[in-house]
C-alpha cells in the first residue's frame, strides 16, 4: 500500500501545487484506491497519475471547505467514461448529501452507476474482513473529521513444506488453508489452518486528518500509525494565523506526531503564500526539531507506508 497526493496546497491552487487530495493505493490483490478529499482540479491531477478512475472504490471527504470539495461532483461524473460502473460511497460530514444532490439537480447530471452518500457521526464507519475505518472530529472552523484506516493482520505465509511432508499436493486446499480455512481431506484427515500457517502478517495504520488545530482528537486517530498525514499550513511564524483560521503549523504537527507514537509524518496542505521551496524546507526544519521522522507532500509524489523517511 501507499498514499499518492493529487494535491497538496491549501485554500487555492498554485503554478506548483493543486488543492487537497490523495489517494490510499491498496495491495495488488484488492486491486482498487481510496480518495480522500476531492478540490477543484482533482481530475486534472488524476490525468496526470497513473490512477484510473474506475478503480476509486470508496472517497471520504473531511470537511465541506471548496478547496476539499469542489472537485467532486466533476469527478463523479467523469468516473464512468474511465470504466467506473462499479457503486462507489462517499463519506462525509452532514451537509454532503445536499451539496451533491443540488449539484447534480441543477446540472441535470445522471450517473451511470451507484451512488452511495453516507454522512458520517463519530467512531467506526466502515469495515470488512481486510479493514477498519473510523471517523473522528477534529477542531476547525467547520465541522472537519480525520480518518483511521487499519488493515486487519493478515494470515502468515502458508507453510508448504509442512504440507509437502503431509503428502498433500498442490492445489485448492492450499488456496483455503492460506485463506485461514481448516480443510477435510478425501482421507478424512482435518487440517486446521493455524497448524500449516506462519505467524500473522501484522496490518498498517494510516490516519488522514482534516483541516484542524491541535486536538486530542489527532493524536487518538495517529495513535500507533504508520503514517500520519497531517496539514502544516503555516510556520511558526505565523501561528497566531493558524489559530485563528483553524489550522495547525508544521511544529503543531510534529507534535501530534510525537504524542501519538506515529512511525512517520507526511506534511500537507501549506499556504499559497509559500510559493518557493525553500520557504517549505524551512517549515520541514521545524516539524523535524521535534519529530525527525517527517517529510513534505507533494503533488503527484507517492510515499509507500514502509518507507524510510528522508535524511
């Protein structure tokens, strides 16, 4: 798995950086991504990336500000031409339906498929036998949420040789016992699961956050991440504007980070007023005074949840 950010900046687009998105890439074998945050020109981005349209499956959305928003309903329709005929949901706080819904009444838009808008409360919104997502409130000068995804522990590597001095060959059974199924044999021999499997592949955890000021919130969805991705709109030199427009700086980040046990921190959604790069390797300077494991988003960059971060 791996996150790939569409867009990057905060409030408007720049020359360099489109507004909020990125997507969660999932194993090969789901075969599928996860959108987080749709800002205007988000399918622009999506031309520019290897990403397809068709293989968005879900979009959560964290807050209703244009610049996480706007891009939606251009994109949604859109979907199907990339082969999107799959249902797709999208999650979001109370007022999406309505945004949506107008959206697509005045503009006489008629999807080809089926839509799914599931206005969110807080915990746990979504789950299946591979995952786990839950949703919680963050402090922003509108109803804004961050998002957990945990993978579920996976079964361990199936042990053949094990199997191969049982006498079993290759074949269905395997495919079962490495799914966690215990088997009969035609013989009538019973082989449990946990008996020809290696230990369990431990799952990753990526917490997505909103817009939002320093909250306990942050740090209970960061708690433990892998990666925590995590907006850094200001430097500290302009904290008293962080504060008063509901947003954090990039040390406010890092120490979410810090606090929560994260393995790793990806800095997102900075201000268009930092239009040079060197400005932004100043605001990672300070995120990494106090937590050395952070690196900066950016547009198109794709950042595997294993990875190293930079030195």
């Amino acid at each position: 798995m791996d996150l790939y950010f569409l867009g990057t900046g905060a409030g408007m687009p720049t020359t360099r950086r489109n507004v909020s998105s990125l997507v969660l890439r999932l194993q090969e074998e789901r075969g599928t991504f996860w959108m987080f945050d749709c800002g205007e020109g988000t399918q622009h981005q999506v031309l520019r990336s290897p990403l397809k349209l068709g293989k968005c499956e879900f979009i959560f959305i964290t807050h209703l500000h244009g610049d996480h928003l706007f891009g939606l309903p251009g994109l949604l329709s859109s979907r199907a031409y990339q082969g999107g005929v799959d249902p797709l949901t999208v999650f979001g706080p109370a007022g999406l339906s309505e945004f949506m819904e107008t959206a697509f009444r005045v503009s006489d838009t008629h999807l080809p498929y089926t839509l799914h808008l599931q206005e969110i409360e807080p915990g746990e919104i979504w789950s299946d036998d591979s995952f786990r997502v839950t949703a919680l409130p963050l402090d922003h000068r509108v109803p804004s949420y961050g998002y957990r995804v945990q993978e579920l522990a996976r079964p361990g590597k199936l042990r053949i040789e094990v199997l191969e001095r049982m006498g079993i060959a290759p074949g269905p059974v395997y495919g079962k016992l490495k799914r966690g199924e215990d088997v009969t044999l035609p013989d009538g021999r019973r082989i449990a699961a946990a008996a020809v499997l290696g230990e369990q592949i431990p799952g990753k955890t990526v917490a997505i956050l909103g817009d939002t000021r320093p909250c306990e919130n942050a740090v209970r969805l960061a708690e433990g991440a892998d990666v925590l991705v995590h907006e850094a709109t200001f430097m500290e030199n302009k904290r008293s504007n962080a504060h008063e427009y509901g947003h954090s700086t990039a040390a406010d980040a890092a120490a979410i980070a810090l606090k929560a046990g994260a393995g790793k921190l990806v800095l997102n959604h900075f201000s268009s007023r930092y239009k040079e790069e060197e400005t932004l390797v100043h605001l990672l300077a300070e995120a990494r005074a106090i937590f050395p494991s952070s690196v900066l988003a950016d547009d198109l960059l794709a950042v595997p949840l294993a990875m190293e971060p930079e030195q």
